[in-house]
C-alpha cells in the first residue's frame, strides 16, 4: 500500500477505481478525465451497467487507458458526517477490492473518493480509505496504490499510511 502523486490515467495497473455518479455515465473531476483517457467505448459499456448504488462498485474494461480495467464506485457526498458517509466510503473501498480479486487482478490504484466534487474532508477520507484497504489486505494479498492529485492530499495519505 503506497501513496503517490500522479493522474490516475497515466498508470500502468491492472485496474484504476473511477469516483463516478450513480449514472456511471461520466461527468467532472477523475470520472471526466478517465472517460477522456479512456475513449468513448468506456461509456458505451457504462451504459449497459444501468447505474451504481452509492458505496457499490462496478467493472469495466479499461479501452485506451493503461489499465486493463476501470472500477466504478460511488462516493457518498459530504453532508456534515451524519448521513452514513463514512461508512458507506469505507464500501467503496471494499467493494472496489472485493471486485478486483473476483477479477483475479492484483494491482489497483484509488483516486481520493468523494474529496473532490462531493466535499468529502481529505483527512477524514483518507484515515478511512487507508485503514479499509489495510484491513482488506491483511488477508488478501493486493498492491494497492493511492493516486493524490496535489502535494496536500499526498501529504495527508502519507501521514496516514505511517500510521498504519
Ligand atoms: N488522477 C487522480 N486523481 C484525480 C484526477 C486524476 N486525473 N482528477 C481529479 N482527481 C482527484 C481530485 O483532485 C480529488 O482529490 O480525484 C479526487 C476525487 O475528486 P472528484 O473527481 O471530484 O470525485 P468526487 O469528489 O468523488 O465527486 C464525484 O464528481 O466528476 C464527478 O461524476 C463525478 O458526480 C461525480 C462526482
């Protein structure tokens, strides 16, 4: 499990997990810039998936990205951490990883789910994806990676992960 600093379309793993909307037919942020990476087959596929729970995950192929596959989740929107936020981030993770060894994958790389566009606070966001992925890990062998888009988050991932 490692933190970098990178655009999640650039990387070469198995699978790269998309912060999505439950239409899972594209829109800003990570999901605009890995539906671009990706090519408009991504969306084709998208279509025939009819949406996403918010805290579930669903598979695509990866099309003209490096990655064999994309991951879709929805992140729950931040609203003051009294609506099941925090554990419904946590399934993201979960089901994200539960999907990629059901794929027999074994690397995967996160954006910073639900931190950009649904609010979500970074610290708060990031104790919960790296204690979720390091719980999931002690009994699955998976490598992981955390893709920060800026300096800041990846300092805060990286203050998480010596913790762990
Ligand atoms: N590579 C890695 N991380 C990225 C990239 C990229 N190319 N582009 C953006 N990010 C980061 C953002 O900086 C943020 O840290 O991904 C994180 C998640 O931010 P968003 O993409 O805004 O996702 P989220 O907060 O989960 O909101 C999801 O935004 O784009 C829409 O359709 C999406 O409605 C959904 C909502």
């Amino acid at each position: 499990m490692k933190a970098i600093l990178g655009d999640i379309t650039t990387l070469s793993v198995d699978a790269i997990v998309n912060a999505a909307n439950s239409s899972l037919l594209g829109g800003g942020g990570v999901d605009g810039a890995i539906h671009r990476a990706a090519g408009p087959d991504l969306v084709h596929e998208c279509r025939l998936l009819h949406g996403c729970k918010t805290g579930e995950a669903k598979i695509t192929g990866g099309y003209r990205l490096r990655a064999k596959f994309v991951i879709h989740t929805v992140g729950p929107v931040w609203n003051g951490g009294h609506k099941r936020e925090a554990e419904l981030l946590a399934s993201c993770y979960r089901r994200s990883l539960e999907l990629a060894v059901e794929h027999s994958l074994e690397s995967i790389a996160f954006p910073a789910i639900s931190t950009g566009i649904y609010g979500y606070p970074v610290a708060e966001a990031a104790s919960i994806a790296v204690s979720t992925v390091g719980d999931f890990l002690k009994v699955r062998p998976l490598e992981v990676i955390f893709c920060c888009f800026s300096g800041k988050d990846l300092a805060v991932y990286q203050a998480e992960l010596a913790k762990e």
